[in-house]
C-alpha cells in the first residue's frame, strides 16, 4: 500500500525532488525518477509522512503505522528494519517485502514507527541516551524475533554507525534471526 501511495504523491506533486548538489540530502533526479528505487526515505518521511501524520483526524501527529492500524490498537512489533534513510523508497519496499517472514504481522521502521512531529523530535521521546531511544528499548523488548538489516544501491549500510550499532544489539539480546538482505 505504501508504494502505491508514494506514486500517487509524487504523480500530484506532493514529493519532489531538489537536486542541488549543495543541500544537505541532495538525491539525483534520475534515483528519484527510477521506479526501482525513486525518492529518498529522507524525502518521503519529510513530505509525505509529516505532512499526512500531523493531519491525522483523531490523533494529529500520531506516528503513520499507529494511524494505518489504529482500530486495532497497532501490531505487534517482532520485526526490526534497520536502514539507512538515504536508500529509495521503492528499493527499500522491494527489499523489506523480500526479506519479510511469512509468520510477522507488524513491524518496527523508524520512520513510519516513531512519531515525526514531536516538536523537534524531542529528546524527551527519543531518549537522552541510546539505551533509552525507541530503537534500543524496541530490540530489548523480548518481542523482536527477526532482525533485517536491509542493504541498498545508494549508502553502504555497515557506514551507518546507528544500524551497524541496531546489529550489535539484536546480537546482543540473542534475536532469533538476525540477517543482512537486500
């Protein structure tokens, strides 16, 4: 559902790109236009999942996985996607639904996870030290059974040192299935 809702957002101009080599997150136009891997998750989260999560209509800033299964009070959360935003949205789709057990319901992606519009992404909610952010708290929750590193055409995942630090405690806390895909 997400991917056709980033081609409808795209199509009515509600993600654009801005590649200006100067910007911070600067992404290439013919990256965004692929429809292998299209825009950045940078750009998604900052255009569409923003922008859709503060107009919530019961909960304005309700994080966007809360939102889409609301009814139900959200899923449970046994699976973990550690990934770098710079990667495409589409790419990380095609990577994640590929990498996806059959047995998991509902997983943890930070930014459809985590709430977007806190005011400046409090540090309050995130955590004032590692062991006390969202991601930390999730993978030591004991409900996380499969942990998916996903790799992309765009950033080398082991250069992230928050993913690379996501792998070190799934080990820790002995998940089940721990994996690199993509």
């Amino acid at each position: 559902a997400l991917r056709q809702i980033v081609r409808n957002a795209i199509a009515e101009g509600l993600i654009r790109n801005q590649p200006d080599e100067s910007k911070d997150f600067y992404y290439p136009q013919r990256k965004f236009d692929d429809p292998n891997i299209g825009p950045s998750m940078h750009q998604v989260c900052a255009q569409l999942v923003k922008e859709v999560s503060k107009k919530h209509a019961e909960l304005p800033g309700l994080s966007w996985a809360l939102a889409e299964n609301l009814k139900t009070g959200g899923l449970p959360i046994v699976l973990f996607f550690s990934h770098a935003w710079a990667e495409g949205v589409f790419e990380f789709i095609r990577n994640a639904l590929a990498a996806w057990p059959d047995d998991c319901e509902g997983a943890y992606i930070c930014c459809l996870s985590n709430p977007q519009n806190l005011d400046a992404y409090s540090a309050e909610w995130l955590g004032s030290t590692v062991e006390t952010s969202p991601f930390h708290r999730i993978l030591c929750s004991g409900t996380v059974s499969n942990f998916v590193m996903l790799a992309n055409s765009n950033t080398p995942i082991h250069s992230r040192l928050w993913c690379v630090y996501e792998a070190h405690i799934a080990i820790e806390q002995e998940i089940g299935r721990v994996a690199i895909c993509g």
